[in-house]
C-alpha cells in the first residue's frame, strides 16, 4: 500500500505549516494548541485512511459475454474483514471507477463497467483499489495483477436477409416444413391414456360431461441450414462476421436448426442456448491469433 496527501491535503499541511510558524513568531499558546490539536486529527485520519483499504480480501471475479460497442461487466466479490470499508474506489486499467463501502458482516459484490470496444478477448491487466477517507487528506491506494479471467467480446450483430445454405446430409426429399409432433399449435383431442401429462388434459370436455380427452399440439420441422462465411454479401471480414452474428442471434430466436461456418472451422447445426454461445464464441476469436501474431 501507498499513501500520500491529496491536493487539498497538501495544501492543509501548507497552512498547518505556515500556522506553526506564525505561532512560533509571536509566542502565541492558542495557535500553538490549534496547530497541534490539528496535528493530532492529520496524524489520525493517516491511519484510517491506511487501514480503510489494509486486508481487503477478493474473492471471485467473473463477467460475462457482452457484444462490441456496448458496455461489459467484471463482478468482484469483496470481503472487509472486521471492520466496515467505506468509499472504497475500484478500477480496472482506464476505465470509470466505482465506488462502493465494504459490509463487515456479508460479502459485497461491486461491479466495475467497461467499454468493450472490439471483439475478440478482453482481460485487463491491472486493478487499482484506493481511498480517501475519512477526510480526504491523503490517499492510500495499490494497484493489483489479479488473475482476471477472460471477457468474450461477440462481433457487433449486424441486421440483414437470412442467407441460409441446406446442411449437407439432410434428406431433400422431406419437406422443408414437415409437420410432426411438438408444441405448437392445437391439432387434436383423442381419449385420455395411462400416463399422458396433466397439464395436457382437456379439463373443459371433462367440466362438460364429455368424458376424458388429451389435448394434442403440432410443430414444425425445417431442415438443417448452414450460415456460411463464404455466402455472406458483404466486404471485409468484420462485417461478414457481423452479419453472422446477426444471423446467429435470428436463427435462435426463431428456433431454427443451424450450423455455422468459417474458413477452416465448422460447427455441426443445433440449437439451444449452449449452442448459440458456443457459435458466437467461435465468431468472437475468429483470426484473433493470426491478428495477434502480425502485430507482435
């Protein structure tokens, strides 16, 4: 830990100085008790100041995958120790501080933003922790190289036409909206069978003296597509991995079957949550190494 005066405590102890000395020249007792009752105050805040930041302990970090241009989050989980931490500033490299007072009896979770400015991986280099309190005289603070882990910058998603390519080994003999089974639309009612789901049970044909009914529901089967890097209609690699990001986040939203392709890398289709992170991971660190690589 370090610890010097702040500006307005320097020039406090300018005036404590220039205080002395005028009560030194004309022998006066009350500015010499002022002086030193001020001393007294200066010296004390110096050691709150130390021990306000002195055996903070961090417990975790973590942050999740935001998308270039907007703002990502590292959540630090802090614990005090047996005293309370107050106005405690956090920082990571050079972005916005946050300032946050550390509870004694529970963990506290402190977010630091940042301004994810590019895809690819971002992991700061350093933390600063500092403080000024109690009375803003002096500032004690340290700067720490914890083990960040990595932030996944996705591409920026650019909006655009669904340029689709059929997954190779689909059956083209199926058609490309195969009804089958699934849950969503209404088809039919058909008589109750040991071990069909409750909430499936027509309760309204039952209410009517009707008998018991299962109500059954339609889905829709589409082909597997591939969002192909090579079939994009856009210049520079940045903007065809952007409207591959675009295209990603569509075909999950609407439940679609797909598969993602770049120069060298192929990512069977799927779907689901998993599925979508794992396709947008992969556009993320697209050539990163190779970039890295030429500017080193």
């Amino acid at each position: 830990l370090y610890i010097l005066p702040t500006a307005h405590g320097f020039l406090f102890l300018v005036i404590l100085s220039a205080m002395l000395l005028g009560s030194v020249n004309y022998n006066n007792n009350l500015g010499f008790l002022l002086v030193f009752l001020l001393g007294s105050i200066t010296l004390v805040s110096i050691l709150h100041t130390y021990r306000n930041v002195l055996g903070l302990t961090f417990l975790s970090i973590s942050a999740d995958p935001v998308f270039a241009g907007e703002n990502g989050v590292f959540r630090f989980l802090i614990r005090s120790g047996p005293v309370v931490r107050h106005s405690i500033k956090l920082k990571i490299d050079h972005e916005s501080p946050a300032t946050a007072d550390i509870d004694q009896t529970a963990d506290t979770v402190v977010d630091l933003e940042f301004h994810a400015v590019a895809r690819g991986v971002f992991r700061p280099a350093c933390l600063t922790v500092w403080s000024c309190y109690p009375l803003g005289l002096f500032k004690t603070w340290t700067v720490i190289s914890l083990d960040f882990p990595s932030c996944i910058v996705y591409p920026s998603p650019l909006a655009g036409p669904m340029q689709l390519s059929q997954a190779s080994g689909s059956n083209s003999l199926e058609p490309a909206d195969a009804i089958q089974p699934g849950v969503d639309d209404f088809s039919d009612l058909r008589s109750y069978q040991a071990g069909d789901p409750m909430s499936r049970v027509s309760w309204k044909t039952l209410s009517r003296g009707l008998g018991l009914f299962t109500k059954e529901f339609t889905g829709y089967r589409s082909h597997s597509v591939m969002l192909d890097y090579d079939n994009i209609d856009a210049t520079g690699t940045e903007e065809k991995l952007s409207r591959l990001c675009g295209m990603v986040i569509q075909a999950h939203n609407i439940n679609m079957t797909y598969g993602l392709c770049l120069p060298g890398i192929t990512i069977a289709p799927g779907n689901g949550n998993p599925h979508k992170s794992q396709c947008l991971k992969t556009l993320a660190v697209f050539e990163m190494e190779k970039a890295e690589n030429e500017a080193a």
